[in-house]
C-alpha cells in the first residue's frame, strides 16, 4: 500500500512522537527512516526527560506534557524508568542564590532548596565539601534511549498498527507526496523530522533560521558502588539552561564561572550525570557548533567533564568503560516547526531537548495542521 492518512520522515524520537499521537487519533500512519534502526541523537542522549530548567512558554510546557506521556507509555512499551527527580547541586553561593530565586518563581513550583541535613542525606554520592546546597525538583524521568527508542518504535508498530520503512532515503516531498529511493508515497499530510540532515529536504528553511550543527562528547563510568537519588546537575548548567535566565542573581554567576571555569564555558561543558540499572553513570556533556563538525573526541574535553563530576559526585577514580559523541540541530530557538507546502511541516528541535519536548511538541504539530492545513 503507498497510500496513508500520514507519513512522517525520520524515525527518532521527534518522528515516534507524532506516529504517537496520529496513530492513537485513528490515522493510517507510515513512517520512513533511512537507517535500519534508531543511531541518532535519539540514542545518543542521556533518556532524561528535563522539565527544570526548561525555557519558558512553549519547551517548559512541552516538556511537562511530555514527562507526562513517557510516564503513560513507558510501562506499555516495556520500556523501564532507571530513576526520577533532579538534584541542581550548587557550588558556590552565586550558584545558591540562582536556585534560591528559580524555586521561588512559577516555573519553580514543586521544587525546593536543600541545605544541612537535607542536602547531607544525599551524601553519598554528592561531596559534602563540594556542594552546598542544591535544588531539588521532583518532575523529571530518566530512561534509557538506546533501549527506549527501539523499544518505543517496537511497540508503535505492533501496538498502534503504524508501518515502517527502513533503510528508505527520501529525496523529495512535496504536497500530498514522497519520492523515496523505495518509489513514491502519497498522504494528505506529512511530517519531516530530519534530524542533522540540514541539506537534503528544505534546506533553505534551515538556513533562513541559521540552523547549525552542535556536536556533544558523553562517557559511561563503571559503577561507582552507590545509587543516585536522582539525576545530578552543577553551576555550568545554570549558565546553559534558558529557564534560569531571569534570575537575578544569574548575571553574578556568570562572572564567577568566567573566571574560574573558562575552559569549561569555552568548551560548552555542563554536568548531567544519570544513572542506569546496572549501576554504570552516563556523564556529560560538551558543546561545539559548526556546519560539518568533526567526528573526533578530544581527551581534553573528556577530562573536563569529568573534573565537573568529581567537584560534585564522590568519584574518587572514575573508570571510563564507553565514550562518544552525539549530533543534533542548534538555534537560536528550542524548536521550530513551519508549513513547507500544503499539507505538509517541517519538524526540527534546534537546542538537543528532544527527548524532554518531543511528545509535546507533536501535539502543537498535529493540531497545526488539522486547522491549517
């Protein structure tokens, strides 16, 4: 069959979302991949499903909504959840006073600052001569995306009817069409999530919204013989995370950190530390931007990161057991999606919130195109 009530091109996370939410509304679905299995940024993250910190309106209500599905269709698609909340540890009291102003704020509800014995409870793993306080916020999950993507495909597929083709590169969209190197396919409405590829379909669109490439380094560290209480995050990620921006005390921190940690800004360094079932921590992350970044990692990078880890978590030796290196789209905006010709959107998440938005943003997509098609 070549006809469908909707194709959508790419099958990572952002393309699952709305193959999702088309197939639950009744829709005959299709979704083209040109890779035999998920390889992307979708497997190459963290799984962790960030509400905290997310940039106002539309990522932070996105990703709420999309803490909200994963939490529905996890146990559906037997895909587990390693752990929840997240611990925004601060080390420095401009760091203390950023928290303190994000949890008395809207976007703060839920969240609390630890201190004394609150913040000593969780101590093993956190240092104590490290931290000093942290914001705790009890809304996010984590999963584990190279488990969780094909596991998620699985189930869409045989639970919701939707089809798939793999291995089918696409050359060319246009309204009511696909032309793929499998022949052409026709829908009323399509949906192209492409992922890094910036130059195949539409890449004037890209380039309009100055669309780049941003390259990040994560390790796997061998079990470190404890378990986090959630997902653990530093001072860095302040700096890089939008939702913090109108803090007051933000502008001071930023000066610190620009003293102390150049490199570290210079290098696009936070921390995200997660961990997994089998005890093993997935650590993070860099940032390097370009239109074809290269494919190397450097150790220097990789040592960075680490020494944020150690500034916070008890790793007295961390053993590195997996390195590599995620790719995905940046903007100057979280997320996009544009009509490209009738009946058909352009879907492109642009600062590496796929995961934590895109359930969400799938939503806003569909409906986009049910009442303006």
């Amino acid at each position: 069959m070549s006809r469908f009530d909707m194709i959508i091109v790419g099958a990572g996370i952002v393309g699952l979302a709305h193959a999702l939410h088309a197939a639950r509304a009744g829709q005959r679905v299709l979704v083209l991949d040109r890779d035999a299995q998920a390889n992307g940024a979708s497997i190459r993250n963290f799984g962790f499903v960030t509400v905290t910190g997310q940039g106002v309106r539309d990522t932070w209500r996105r990703a709420r909504r999309a803490r909200d599905i994963w939490a529905e269709v996890a146990p559906l698609a037997g895909i587990g959840i390693q752990h929840r909340g997240l611990l925004m540890c601060a080390r420095r009291p401009e760091a203390v006073a950023v928290i303190e102003d994000f949890a008395a704020s809207p976007m703060g509800e839920g969240c609390r600052v630890l201190r004394g014995a609150e913040l000593a409870a969780h101590g093993p793993p956190l240092r104590a001569d490290g931290v000093i306080a942290a914001l705790h916020s009890p809304h996010e999950l984590r999963v584990e995306s190279r488990d969780a993507i094909p596991r998620l495909a699985t189930w869409i597929e045989g639970g919701l009817g939707v089809a798939f083709g793999r291995q089918v590169a696409v050359r060319g969209v246009a309204e009511g069409i696909v032309e793929t190197t499998a022949g052409c396919f026709h829908a009323p409405r399509i949906v192209v999530c492409p992922g890094p590829d910036l130059a195949t379909l539409f890449p004037d669109s890209f380039a309009r919204r100055g669309v780049t490439l941003c390259k990040l380094h994560m390790l796997r560290l061998a079990d470190p013989g404890w378990r986090l209480p959630a997902a653990v995050m530093s001072d860095l990620g302040l700096d890089r995370y939008r939702g913090y921006a109108d803090c007051a005390a933000l502008p001071a921190l930023r000066a610190r950190l620009q003293a102390e940690q150049a490199e570290e800004i210079a290098n696009g360094v936070h921390l995200i530390v997660v961990q997994s079932d089998d005890g093993s921590l997935v650590v993070g992350d860099s940032h390097h931007y370009g239109p074809t970044p290269d494919p190397f990692q450097p150790e220097h990078v990789d040592a960075l990161i680490l020494r944020e880890a150690q500034a916070v978590l008890d790793l007295p030796a961390p053993r590195v057991i997996e390195r590599w290196t995620g790719l995905y789209p940046s903007a100057s905006e979280d997320a996009f999606f544009e009509r490209v010709a009738p009946g058909v959107r352009l879907v492109c998440v642009t600062s590496g919130t796929g995961a934590s938005t895109a359930f969400g943003l799938a939503e806003d997509v569909l409906a986009d195109l049910e009442a303006n098609p």
